[in-house]
C-alpha cells in the first residue's frame, strides 16, 4: 500500500492538498493520480516485455471512465472488455478495434452481432457462443480470428465471489470439451489464434498463475501436435493482487514475469504473451474523499458518519473488503480510539471500515479512502436518490474535472410516468 506526504498535517495527493480538492469539487469525490496510472502500467509492462512479445490488455471493468481510458491509451495499452457497453467506451476514448478484446459471458445474439460490428477482437466463452458468432458472420467466418476461454481448474482471490478459474466455474470451456470445441472451431472455419484462462481476482501468490499457464501449455502443445493447430499467443488474464493493508506485501510482478515467459518459452513454440491486470493498474492511482457530517458514541460502538456510503463505494458492504482509512486533514496527529466509519444510506451494511484507530474526529474533516480506483466508481450506484459523485484527475499539482456529479434530473431523466396517473 502507498504512503503519501503531508503538509501542514493534510495528506498531499499528486501534489494537490486533499482539503483544496474536497472544497473545490466537493464530496464525496473520487481522485486519480495520473503518474501512479503510467507508473503501473510501464511496471507490468516492462515486467513481461523484456522476456517476450507481450500484450497489455487493461482489464476496463475495474474502471471506464475516458480520461483514464485516454491515459493508457497513450501508454500503448490494449483493453480486456465485457460488454458492448464497455467496446463503445473504449472507442469513445480512442481505442482501435484492433486493440480491444471482448470476453463475454452469457452473452445474448443481439450483443454478439453489435460486437461483431465493431471489428474488435472475440475470445470465446461457450460452445453456445461460437455456434452462435460463426451463424452471424456467415461466410465471413473463414479465416475469422478468435481465440478460447478455457476452465483450468485453478483457483486464486481474496473471495469467493472473484474467483473464476474452478471446476464448475460459469466463465470458460470445461477441460474435457476444450479439444472438441477447438476442433469445431477449426471446421467452422475460425483462424485459432490463441488460449485464455482466468483463475480469479486479486490473488497475492503467483503459483496459481503458474499452475493455469502449465495447463494452457499442456492444451497448446495438445493442439499443436494432434490438430495442426499452432496458437499464435497464451492469455492468462488478470487478478494480480493489490496490497489493501499496511502489513501487505506487494505483488511481485517481476518474478511473476521471469517464471510464465521461461515456461512458455521452453515448454512452447508460442512467443506471446498476453494477461488482463485492471485492479493492478488503476487501484492505488485513486483515493475516495468523503466528509464527517456525524460523530456517534453508541456505547460499545463510536461512528464516525460520512457522506459516502455503500452507493459510492460498495466493496466493503459486498466483498467484506479491506480499505485503509485516515483523516486526510488529521495526517500526523495520534490516534485516539476506535470508530467505524459509516455512511448515509439507511442500512446497517453501510459500513466502510470497521474499527479502526484514528484521531479524535470533528465534523467537517476530510476521510481518505485508499485503493478506490478498482471497482469503486464503476460499482457504484444511485441507492437511496444518491446522485453519483464527481471524478477528478491529478497531475503534478494540477487538478482537473473528469466526470461532474448527477443530478436529481439525471436520475429521473429516463422514467415516464404514465398519462392516466398524471390525471
């Protein structure tokens, strides 16, 4: 987890002081660290790509907001997406087609052609699904690139909501069709170009990840050697880990890098490599600032009552996850006792953190939620006629505006009430 500096004991963000941008964009209010952004990206980037051929393909689910799309973009990343929602957006923010790789699941006909229209890259999840896109392209399914999601049977993340990879798992082709429906694919006429799998979100071990790259070689080589087919590039996915608490260790992704290429390239004629990280790249780019409207001593429990709740940031209410907390205006002063940090939604679940040292609360002082570029924004919702929050970029001391807050009109926009109840 990083550590950030303080001045005048307020916490500093990308050279900005927290308490100037809480009062100029208000709160709760997300904010992006445009350097800690690049900076991840060229780490696991660089990390792969001095072994081999490698694709970055930023998992966009974690966050889609245009100006963190346009960022990496700039840094020649390409984009993992699951929707035609999220292809939109990432031709919104300058994508090429060709850049952009659709992993879907459960996905519909309509959504399939709307992807096909696109031009963007497939990999596919079910046998379903490939019967269904070679129906669509019709005799343009002849030479069509694609490649496969597979089921490895390994597991990894920090819950069992997030991992993926298992036996019995939704996402993927099961082991014991996987040969079949490679061998379908190439008799509808599809150009076989490469091999997914993923194990699961946020895992802080590499030997899941080594586990499912020696399953996807073992298939390669399979495929190679009793089908003719020669995959151009392996695709492990994403999940790795983020350090959420202060005794965490960082994932090593240099070591993670070393073993995956050796492997590939002793035990395979592939010589690309492609992987999904989205947590990885944007979760410590971000903190969440939200104010104390309320203090409470319920006895055994004190509050300390913000303005963000589980519709600004739901992680902890789902997952049960861990988010480091402090008084950003409070940065070098003792702790005191212990608060939970609450919100402003009417459930007992609107919890962010729960008992955690800080220092003597007042209201108006500004909370900092670490690690909120993962899953924050993009999960959050309009619970309760909450309007979702503003979104701001940093830059060496320069603050910019990238998303503006709703409005009560944004949240009614789109409801109709019917003539004959208007009467």
């Amino acid at each position: 987890m990083r550590d950030f500096e303080s001045e005048d004991g307020i916490m500093q963000f990308g050279g900005v002081s927290v308490t100037d941008l809480a009062n100029e964009f208000g709160t709760p209010v997300y904010v992006t660290d445009e350097q800690i952004l690049r900076h991840n990206y060229r780490k696991v980037y660089d990390a792969f790509s001095k072994f081999m051929d490698t694709d970055i393909y930023y998992a966009c689910k974690a966050n889609t907001n245009l100006a963190i799309l346009r960022i990496l973009n700039q840094e020649g990343s390409c984009v993992d997406t699951v929707s035609i929602g999220e292809i939109l957006t990432c031709l919104r923010a300058g994508f090429s087609p060709d850049k952009i790789m659709y992993t879907g699941v459960s996905v519909g006909t309509g959504e399939l052609e709307s992807v096909v229209k696109t031009g963007c890259k497939i990999n596919i999840d079910s046998e379903m699904e490939l019967e269904k896109l070679a129906e669509i392209l019709g005799p343009k399914t002849r030479g069509f690139p694609l490649s496969i999601r597979i089921t490895p049977g390994v597991v990894s993340g920090y819950d069992t909501k997030v991992m993926t990879g298992g036996k019995g798992s939704k996402f993927g082709i099961p082991m014991n069709r996987v040969l079949p429906v490679y061998i379908r694919a190439q008799e509808l006429g599809f150009s076989l170009k490469g091999i997914h799998a993923h194990t699961g979100s946020g895992g802080n071990s590499i030997d899941p990840f080594l586990d499912a790259v020696e399953v996807l070689i073992d298939i390669a080589n399979q495929l190679e050697e009793e089908l003719g087919i020669k995959l151009e590039f392996l695709n492990f996915g994403g999940g790795l880990g983020v350090p959420y608490k202060l005794q965490e260790e960082e994932f090593n992704v240099e070591n993670l890098a070393s073993s995956i290429s050796e492997m590939i390239l002793e035990e395979s004629s592939i010589r690309k490599v492609c992987l999904e990280p989205g947590r990885y790249i944007v979760c410590d780019s971000t903190i969440m600032l939200t104010k104390c409207n309320d203090i409470k001593d319920a006895g055994p429990k004190k509050y300390i009552g913000t303005d963000a709740g589980f519709n600004t940031l739901i992680r902890p209410t789902l997952y049960g996850a861990y988010h480091h907390v402090v008084l950003a205006n409070k940065f070098n002063k003792a702790c005191t006792a212990k608060y939970d940090v609450v919100g402003p939604i009417c459930e007992s679940g609107d919890c962010m953190a729960y008992d955690r040292a800080l220092p003597d609360p007042q209201v108006g002082d500004i909370v900092a939620v670490y690690n909120a570029g993962a899953y924050g924004f993009s999960m959050s919702s309009v619970y309760n006629s909450r309007p979702r929050c503003r979104e701001v970029l940093v830059n060496n001391g320069n603050a910019e505006l990238i998303r503006d807050s709703e409005t009560m009109e944004d949240i009614w926009k789109h409801q109709i009430i019917p003539e004959r109840l208007l009467k």
